[in-house]
C-alpha cells in the first residue's frame, strides 16, 4: 500500500482513486461533447432531483461541482474577478461567480462550459440559485424549471410533502415537453433504483470511519463524492463505489487507516476549503488528527427512498436535504456524528459566500458543546474564493484548538 509523507504521520492512498479519475474524465468528456452521444444537456443544482433527467436520457451538468473544481485547480480567483469586472457582487456565492466569470471567459479545468438545452435549479440548497439560473438562462436563452421546496424547520407538514410531490410532477411535465416525447415509467425506475443502490453504498462507505482507525477521512470522503453527486441514477456510480467500498472493507478488516497514527478524531462542518484541502490536511494529521466525519458529504446520502413509489419517495428525499432543515436538526446531527465516530471535537467552517450553511453556527456551536462536552472551533473562510483565507491565521487556530484536546485527555 503506497504511503504519501505528510510531517511524520504517512497518508495512504487510496488505491480506488486511479478508477474514480477515469470515471469524472470520462463524464466530463461526454458532457462537454453532448451532440456526438446524441444527447441533450441540462444544468442542474447540486440538491436537485437527477432521477428523472436519466431517465429521459439528458445529461446533467453540475456548476457547483464544477465551481468546487475550479476552486481545487486554485482557479476560481481569476474567474470571479471576471464575473466582477462584469458588475456581479463580490458579496455573491463563490460557486456563482466562478460559474459566471466562466460562461463569460470561457475559462476553466475542462475549458468552455457545456452550453445547456434547459436548467433546473432547486432552492433546497439556497436562495442564490434563483437568480444564478435566470442569469444563465437569459445567457443562454434557454428555458428553466425552478423545483420549490418549502424550508423545513421542524417536521415535513402533510401539505408540505404533497406540495413536493406536485412539483415533481411538474417536473416531468417539463422534461416530456422539452424533449417532444412521454417520460418513460420504466427507465424512470431504473435510474432510481441505480441511484437507491449508489446512495446505499455511499451511506456505508461514509460510516465506515466509525472503525478505529478509519479507513478513510472526510478529506478524502470531499473528493470521492463527485459520483454520488453527478452520477447519481447511474451504473457507473453503482460499480465505482462497489470497487471503494471493497478497498474500504479491506482496510477495516486489516486495521488500517487512511493515516499511520490517528490520536484525535473530528468532525467538519461546512463545504471544504477547496483549494487548501491539501494542507488543511498536513496540519491536522502532523498531529495526529483526523477528520472522521463531516456534515456535507452525508447531503447526497438520501432518506426516505423507496422504490415501490419513487417519485413521491424522491420529493420527500430532496425537500429533507441537510440545507433546507433547521437548526435543531443540525444541532442534533452534528452530535450524533461525535457519538458515533468516537470523536474529540468539531471544527466549524464559517463560510463567507454560503449563508444557508454559516447561518446560525455560534448558536450551533454552543448547543453541540452543551450536549457533547466536546470543544468546536470555528474557522473563517471561503469555499473557493482564497481572497477571503487567512491561512497561516487558521493554522494557528488549528494548533490551539488541538492543544486543548490533548490536554483534556
């Protein structure tokens, strides 16, 4: 098992990686090159219900998934500056200008965008997506589905879900009137049973750092997500986190970690630092301490699916995602992570350009202390944007925060 140095404490590769890679090539050349597979293309939010664009074999195309790319290429500064340059706020989400700024330059890790037939945007994720996609719509001149759902503080009212469900049915009726052919129940099936499968196996992936030491880290959870997200529906997502599990399994079975020394467990909360992932990294393992869990890979990991009725299982699924629910539920989440995966602590991205996701973290950072006894820390940053990074003011953050957990034990 090949071995990376990192301060004294190696990182295993994960071996699953070399296949993941091939995978997202080969999605992002078929997406860039839509017309030689005969396929129209839409562009999607990353909360928004795939299931059904599969099964009307449309391919989908995620912005964020690309913004968070451009943010781990470090080129995410240049292309927001030009998406300011056009008079976008720099206020904005980081995943939109990046988005902009390419449409408008043309620039980015696979080039020019794919130019879309028609957009859904998903407001479970963020109000900021509404605007975005009109923006990309007007751009493009292209028609765009907007899929409501109503924000769950508490519990899923009845009228809420039936609410949902009409909108799913929308939906269809869009996507039936934009390809000029009825949906088609039978692949519509298929696609959700490809997707139940693939979620299924990325829940049991992302519990499998519950093991001592785990077999792998939030770090590496950040990167291998991009399936469940993009691919979704399908059976390449099937096979690819069949093969990662095995590696996983394996590694549990023989007590080996994703780091040689692990002495401190945490759990992140927030999107990654993208273009620091790396570092953030080295910091914390030259310690001894890994991310075991984290609260944003787990958005794509699904409840309430079945497959006897899937349209309505789909639209209780996505109006439950982790950003449209509220802070009790957050709260408990995130101590129910510490409870399961053994950890020491919690460390809190306060993100500049994502509101949904920053809004209320003191309050949730003081109540998850209350019920856990375990010490959070709260870091200031932006997913992509490095203009708004304190690195070498987070290290030492970091390092403090560390320091206290060693002296408790």
């Amino acid at each position: 098992m090949e071995e990376v140095k990192s301060e004294g404490n190696p990182y295993r590769k994960i071996n699953s990686t070399a296949a993941y890679r091939r995978l997202m090539t080969a999605y992002y050349f078929v997406v860039k090159h839509p017309n030689w597979f005969g396929k129209k293309v839409a562009w999607i939010t990353s909360g928004g219900p795939v299931e059904p664009l599969y099964a009307m074999g449309v391919l989908p195309f995620y912005p964020e998934n690309y913004g968070a790319m451009c943010g781990a290429s470090r080129m995410s500064v240049s292309l927001c500056e030009a998406a300011e340059y056009k008079g976008y706020s720099h206020d904005l989400c980081s995943y939109a200008l990046t988005d902009i700024g390419s449409s408008f330059t043309g620039k980015g890790p696979i080039g020019k965008l794919p130019k879309p037939d028609f957009l859904v945007c998903g407001n479970n994720i963020c109000g900021t997506v509404i605007k975005w996609y009109e923006i990309q719509a007007r751009h493009f001149n292209v028609p765009v589905f907007f899929f409501d759902t109503p924000y769950i503080h508490d519990e899923m009212q009845r009228h809420t879900l039936r609410y949902v469900q009409d909108q799913m049915k929308e939906y269809i009726s869009f996507l039936e009137k934009q390809l000029n052919r009825p949906f088609s129940e039978k692949r519509f099936r298929q696609a959700c049973l490809n997707s139940f499968e693939a979620i299924a196996l990325w829940k049991e992936i992302l519990t499998m750092p519950s093991h001592h030491p785990a077999p792998l880290a939030a770090f590496d959870a950040f990167i291998h997500m991009a399936p469940i997200v993009t691919l979704r529906g399908t059976r390449w997502a099937v096979r690819y986190y069949k093969k990662l599990r095995r590696e996983m399994e394996e590694r549990v079975k023989n007590g080996v970690g994703a780091f040689a020394r692990e002495e401190i467990r945490l759990i992140w909360d927030n999107i990654p630092i993208w273009y620091d992932i790396r570092n953030l990294s080295k910091i914390l393992s030259s310690q001894g301490a890994v991310l075991v869990a984290d609260t944003y890979t787990s958005a794509w990991a699904l409840d309430d699916l079945q497959l006897t009725q899937p349209l309505d299982g789909l639209a209780k699924a996505y109006a439950t995602i982790h950003l449209n629910r509220g802070l009790e539920y957050k709260i408990r989440k995130i101590a129910d992570l510490i409870e399961q995966y053994g950890a020491h602590g919690f460390i809190m991205h306060s993100n500049r350009s994502c509101k949904p996701y920053s809004l209320g973290q003191l309050d949730l950072k003081r109540e998850v202390t209350r019920l856990t006894g375990k010490p959070g820390l709260m870091i200031e940053a932006d997913h992509t944007d490095s203009r708004s990074y304190a690195p070498r003011q987070v290290e030492k953050q970091i390092q403090i925060f560390l320091d206290i957990i060693k002296s408790k034990d």
